[in-house]
C-alpha cells in the first residue's frame, strides 16, 4: 500500500506541477511578447498599446508605466501560477529527493552524506543562492544589466559544480533546476508583487508611484523569461541519464543549456519588437544555440565509457579519489537504504532483464543501458529495488511488452522481496 501511495502522491505532485508551470510560463511569455510588441500612442505619456486577436475577437492591450492615473476598479494579478508552481516543485523534491534520498539524491561514492545534511545542504544552497541573487539584483538594478547577467550566470554554474560534489548526478542537476525556479518565484513574491502593492497603494492615496518600483519589477521578470527554458530543460534531465551519468561534466552541461536556452529566448524577444520585420531577427542566437546543444550532446557522450569509445577518446582517468571510493565501500552496507536481493531475485533478473540492463547489453540494437539502469551485481539490484518494484510488480512496464517472456511465477518472486504481503 505505501508504496502505491509513494508513487501516485509522486504522480498527482508532478501533474499539479506542470499545469500550474505551463499556466506561470505562459503568462510569462505572454507579457514579454506583448511588452515587445507596444507600440508608443499619444493618449498614453509611457507605455503603449498592442493590438491582439484571440478566441474570436480584438483586444486593445495598453500598457501604462508605471501606472494609470486613478485606479482600475477591478484589477488582476498575476501570482498564484507562480506561488503553486514553486510549492508543488518543491514539494516534489521533497517527496523525491529528500523522503526517498538514498535512492535519488545521496551517492555514497561522491559524498557519503546523512540524509539530513544532504538535505541541508540542498534547501541551504536553495536559501543562500536566493540571498545572493537577491542583493546582486538589489545593487545593481538599472545600472549593470550585463554584468548583472553575467554575474548570476557564473554563480549558478558554481552552484551546480558545489551540488555535483555533493549529490548524485540528478541530484545535483535538480537541484541548479530548483535554484533558478525559486530565483524565479522569489522575484514574483519578494520583489514583484511587492513592489506592485505599493504602486497600487500609492494610486489609492493619490500619490504619484515611484517608477523605481516598475524599473524594478521589469529587471526581475525579465531574468525570469530568460530562465524559463535554461530551468525546463533541467526540470526534465532527470529522464535523461546521459545528461548526468558523470557528475563532473554537469557544470559544463548547465553552462551550454543556460547558453542555449537563454539565446533562444533573446531571439523571441528582439523578433517581437520588430513589429513583423522578421528578416531582422537575431538569427544567430539559433546558431549560437545549436552549437551550445551540440556540445551538450558530445559533452554527455564523452562523460560515459561507452560513448568515449564511440566517439574514438580514450578511456577517462577514474574521476572518484580512489581513498575516498575505498571509503565507501562497500556501497551496500553504507547505503543501509537497501537490503541484497536474495539469490531466487538475482536469478529472475539475470534472465529476464540483464540483456538490456547491463553495462554492456547484449540485446539487438542497445549500445547504452536503458535509464542507466544496469542489473550487473546484486548491489546493483539491491540499489534499484524501488524502481524494479514499481516496473515489474506494481506493473508489468518491464519487461517491454513482456519481450523476454518473464512468467507470473517470476514476478511473484519479485513481489516476495519487494512487496511482501503484496
Ligand atoms: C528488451 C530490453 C529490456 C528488458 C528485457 C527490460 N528492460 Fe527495463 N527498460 C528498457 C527500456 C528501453 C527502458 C526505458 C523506457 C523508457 O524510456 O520509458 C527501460 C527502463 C527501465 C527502468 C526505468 C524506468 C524509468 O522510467 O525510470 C527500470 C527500473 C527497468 N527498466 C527495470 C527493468 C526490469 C526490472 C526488467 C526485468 C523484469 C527490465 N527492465 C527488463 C528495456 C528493457
């Protein structure tokens, strides 16, 4: 039962998460698009106004900066896509990463942490990359927006090379995801809405607002659309074990992704602001970006054994201190999360799923684990017990359409030792 619990908890987390993201990242590419696409009209001193066509009908969108002389009588925000997008993707790590750390988060062979200090020292980075951010922005607001730029780049990458020192490799790639993704909801709850209260104070009151408090907002929501796709793509890397099979090729692969990501954010913005002179458009920020995911590509392939070989590079140096992975051995003892499978699973697994599932599979047209997934030895097993429990006996995912006949007998063993009392 708890485990089908664990799972669909898992599950319903996750789906809130990417409604609530789609509706926060829409919005977000909504309004730098419209922002982009204002144009200057004699009623409105600063600001401007935008035709749209939608859903059957024409919208005159004007934009008054930093606000209308009285206000509105009605008025709506633009916040809880990003609140609820925040909670449930934290949420989310906590139910993944920090209740089920020895499995996702913890590698005994980079750092064997206790689950309580990987979890500070997670939730820790989270909180002081705020901090960080935070006084940067505050410091440098309308001044420096390169350097500004350039300085939380460098700082999230060294945030993700401290996790990948740390962390398993998803671990740390999730934890640069939810750095930038809680940089991005801070800005909506510490500074924007913030920010937005007091201008609207201000129009009650009669008094004229501040367009510092505008100046500051726009700084802020446009470090959040250039973070957008930088931040889905390592919201989705888990999938991926290419993209953190060895973890001291991640800061370089968040370097190239934030490149990427970013640039191709910029071209959408400077096309919208071309007013349909299309051919102007920053076309090499496609280039650029391309190239950035090529090596990402090589970068990952070069970071796996069987990928240096394919690609003609000699074997890497071992990138663990070997006294540190002497250490931690044996991993299936100090991980204490799992217990070895009996020899009746080791059997069961040796047949129907170590074709595919071993460093080197021997099943038609697999070159690379699936997943990473690798059944070589039984701490291997051991390790992946949750994950085999929820493929082959929760459901019967594994093996693919059954392709290696496994019988009911077999999968009962399985059940024997992962979901005893069923
Ligand atoms: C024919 C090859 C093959 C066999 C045999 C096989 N698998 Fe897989 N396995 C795959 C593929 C392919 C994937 C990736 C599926 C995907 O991308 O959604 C995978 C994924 C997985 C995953 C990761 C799922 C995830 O999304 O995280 C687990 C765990 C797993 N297999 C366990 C098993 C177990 C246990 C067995 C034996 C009962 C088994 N597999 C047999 C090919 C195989």
């Amino acid at each position: 039962m708890a485990a089908y619990l664990v799972e669909w908890g898992s599950l319903l987390l996750r789906w809130l998460h990417v409604v609530t993201a789609i509706a926060w990242i829409g919005a977000s590419f909504f309004f730098m698009h419209l922002d982009a696409s204002l144009r200057k009209t004699p009623t409105i001193a600063k600001g401007g106004v935008a035709w749209e066509v939608h859903g059957g009908g024409f919208y005159e969108m004007r934009k008054y900066l930093v606000a209308p002389d009285e206000m509105p009588a009605e008025l709506t925000w633009h916040k809880w896509q990003s609140y609820w997008t925040w909670i449930s993707g934290f949420s989310l790590l906590v139910w993944i990463y920090y209740g089920q750390s020895s499995l996702y988060l913890i590698n005994p062979e980079v750092m064997p942490l206790q689950p309580w200090q990987a979890v500070l020292c997670g939730v820790g980075g989270l909180a002081l990359g705020w901090l960080f951010y935070d006084n940067a922005c505050k410091i440098l607001v309308g001044k420096q927006d390169m350097l500004l730029a350039g300085l939380v780049f460098v700082f999230v990458v060294a945030m993700s090379w401290v996790w990948s020192h740390l962390f398993s490799g998803r671990g740390a790639l999730i934890h640069t995801g939810a750095l930038m993704a809680t940089m991005m909801t801070g800005n909506v709850f510490l500074n924007i809405i913030p920010n937005q209260r007091k201008v609207v104070a201000d129009l009650i009151a009669g008094r004229a607002p501040n367009p510092e408090f505008g100046k500051q907002a726009k700084q802020r929501s446009t470090h959040n659309n250039y973070f957008t796709l930088p931040v889905l793509f390592m919201m989705i890397s888990n999938h991926y074990p290419t993209t953190y099979a060895n973890a001291a090729t991640i800061p370089l692969t968040v370097t190239l992704v934030i490149v990427a990501g970013a640039l191709v954010r910029h071209f959408y913005n400077v096309r919208h602001s071309l007013h349909g002179n299309n051919w102007a458009s920053p076309w090499w920020a496609w280039a650029v970006a391309t190239l950035a995911m090529f090596a990402a590509f090589y970068v990952g392939m070069a970071a796996s054994p069987s990928g240096r070989e394919r690609l003609g590079l000699p074997p890497a140096a071992e990138t663990v201190d070997p006294g540190k992975k002497a250490d931690a051995a044996p991993a299936a003892v100090r991980r204490g999360a799992f217990e070895l499978p009996p020899q009746k699973v080791i059997d069961v697994i040796s047949t129907r799923c170590s074709m595919c599932h071993a460093a080197e599979p021997v099943f038609e047209g697999l070159q690379i684990p699936p997943k990473n997934i690798r059944f070589d030895t039984p701490e291997e097993i051991g390790r992946e017990a949750a994950a085999i429990r929820v493929q082959a006996v929760m459901s019967h995912a594994m093996p693919p359409n059954n392709i290696t006949e496994m019988t009911p007998g077999e999968r009962a063993v399985l059940a024997a030792w992962l979901l005893p009392g069923g």
